[in-house]
C-alpha cells in the first residue's frame, strides 16, 4: 500500500523525542483558520509557486499541456490554476524551482527506507519516526502497515492527529504506535466549530478513550490569541486543563503558541492568510498560563518559556 506524503522531514525535533523523521501525509477534514500547513489540507497533488523565486523564462508555459502557466505582455508571470491539473510537468524545467510539486505515493517500503538513513542519529537521540499532515488517520490502512515496516526495524514510532476520525482508525494503528500527538484546539463545541469547520465531540471522546489504551500520550494545544484563547485571563484555558486532567493518562502536554511562518505558503497556493490570527502571547502571559497547567499537576511545557519559569499573570 502507499501512503500519499506531501513532505518529508528530516532532523526533525518538534515532532516527539529525540531527532525524528516526519512524513506529512496529504489530506485533512479539519479547516483551521490558522493553518500553518495548507499544502497539507486537499488530499490531491497540487502545485505552489514560490513567485520570489519566478525568473520568468517561459519554460512552463512552454512545457504546460493545458495552458496553466504564461507571460503577460509585461513579463510577468500568470498561473492560472483553474487549468492546472498537477501533472508537474512545469516543475521538471524551471530552472529556478519556483514550481514545486505537494503530493507524491510512497510505498511502506519507501518510507522506511527514507526513515532507516538516520538510524544513528534516532539512537543515539531517542528519536524515531513520526507520521504527521494534513491529518494521517485518513489513511489509516497504509499508516498501520508504514508503521509496522518501521516497527519491523526497530523504530520509535509516533502518529500526530487532530483526532477526528472514527475510532476505528485508532485500532488500525494502535498495535504499531508507540507514542500520539494529539492536537487540542478548543473545549467549547461551537468555538471549535468556528475556528475549523467541524465540532469536537468525536475528538473529545477519541481522546478519552486514547488516554486509556496504555500508549504514551502527549497533548498538544496551539494557542491562538484572540481566537481560540482570548488572553490569559480567558476562563476557557482553565476549563480545558480541568478536563485535560481527568484524562486517564497524559505524559507531556505542549503549548505552542501561534507563529507566522506558514502564512507565505498561502500565497503560493493562490490563497489568502487568515490575517486576524497575527497576535500573539507575550512571554509573561505563556508564563503564566505554563503556571496554571502545572497548578494542576499537569506535565505542561512551552518551548517559548523557560523550564523554570511560570508564574501567575500580573497586568
């Protein structure tokens, strides 16, 4: 079976312990407005162009079949992505790789012959392999057996998911997962609603249920100020660490407050940035909200915040 990547990773440390490898797998049901990878969201192949890199030469309209790309009377450079159907034949000749292609099959073996080239580094660091999106439970049957190679060669092996998905899918890939990422956006049905598109209430449950089956679990909230979190005095943090702790397991729970790194990748997409998620939490409100997860016995870290720090808020 082959799994459909849109991005490999290598050297990885955000992604579980240790230096990891990830493969972002295409496809994805949630909307987030703060999306810091839309590239991942459709679960077909498409193609971004990185117009800063564009020397507009022509060879893509030149090699386009279906009259995707062209040069206007000035020089400049026209994608017109209603014709394009991602057969990548634009990116084999620009010689400036402004065109780059998102979505490609990869068979097990294949990911875990590109996992396998740095075996040394996750043995000596802890590390392994982890599966990321987009959202990779959407391809569970593929991920099980990708998992299982990996396991097979003695991998750590890690699945990120925003968990909206039947469990099910949590069987499938249970056997071979030593470790989940879970991604917690929103307690509030309609406010998590709002912000992706979709409620909770079957990700909510998938995580209670995950928090029983005896596989380490690390949560991980983004923290949009503004949107999902109005400040840090917001009462709806507190409410989410409530049910956090009532979790029958939780061996690392990561804040991780919102950045502006993907918003470029929009653009090349053809598509606008959700711009009203540009706020963002000062060092001494992600303190104090570090405090109030550790107030309650939580394993709460934030890599904006010192280890050592965390105190209550003080306007």
């Amino acid at each position: 079976m082959a799994l459909h990547v849109f991005d490999v990773q290598r050297f990885s440390a955000d992604d579980g312990p240790g230096i990891r490898t990830t493969f972002f797998l295409k496809g994805c049901n949630l909307r987030c407005l703060w999306c810091h990878n839309p590239e991942g969201i459709a679960p077909e192949r498409q193609i971004l162009f990185l117009e800063a890199r564009c020397v507009r030469c022509g060879a893509c309209a030149a090699a386009c079949p279906h009259a995707a790309h062209a040069l206007d009377a000035a020089g400049n450079h026209r994608f017109l992505r209603e014709r394009c159907t991602a057969c990548s034949a634009c990116v084999g000749v620009c010689p400036a790789e402004a065109l780059v292609r998102k979505g490609r099959p990869m068979s097990t073996e294949e990911v875990a012959a590109e996992a396998l080239q740095d075996e040394a580094f996750y043995r000596a660091s802890g590390g392994g392999v982890t599966f990321s999106g987009g959202e990779p439970l959407l391809q569970a049957d593929a991920l099980a057996e990708a998992l299982s190679c990996c396991e097979k060669a003695g991998l750590h092996t890690a699945v990120d998911t925003a968990g909206l998905v039947d469990w099910r899918a949590f069987e499938t890939v249970l056997p071979h997962t030593r470790l989940f990422l879970f991604d917690f956006k929103a307690l509030s049905e309609p406010l998590h609603r709002r912000l992706t598109g979709r409620g909770n209430a079957m990700i909510l449950e998938n995580l209670r249920r995950l928090s029983g089956c005896g596989r380490t679990l690390w949560v991980r909230i983004p923290l949009i100020k503004g949107m999902n979190l109005r400040d840090a005095h917001d009462g709806q943090w507190r409410r989410m660490l409530d049910w956090l702790a009532g979790l029958d397991r939780l061996d690392r729970l990561d804040i991780l407050p919102y950045h502006r790194l993907g918003e470029s990748k929009y653009a090349s997409l053809g598509a606008a940035a959700y711009t009203d998620a540009r706020q963002l939490f000062s060092r001494e409100e992600l303190s104090a909200l570090l405090f109030d997860a550790r107030a309650r016995g939580l394993p709460a870290h934030c890599a904006y915040v010192p280890e050592t720090a965390g105190e209550p808020y003080k306007e």
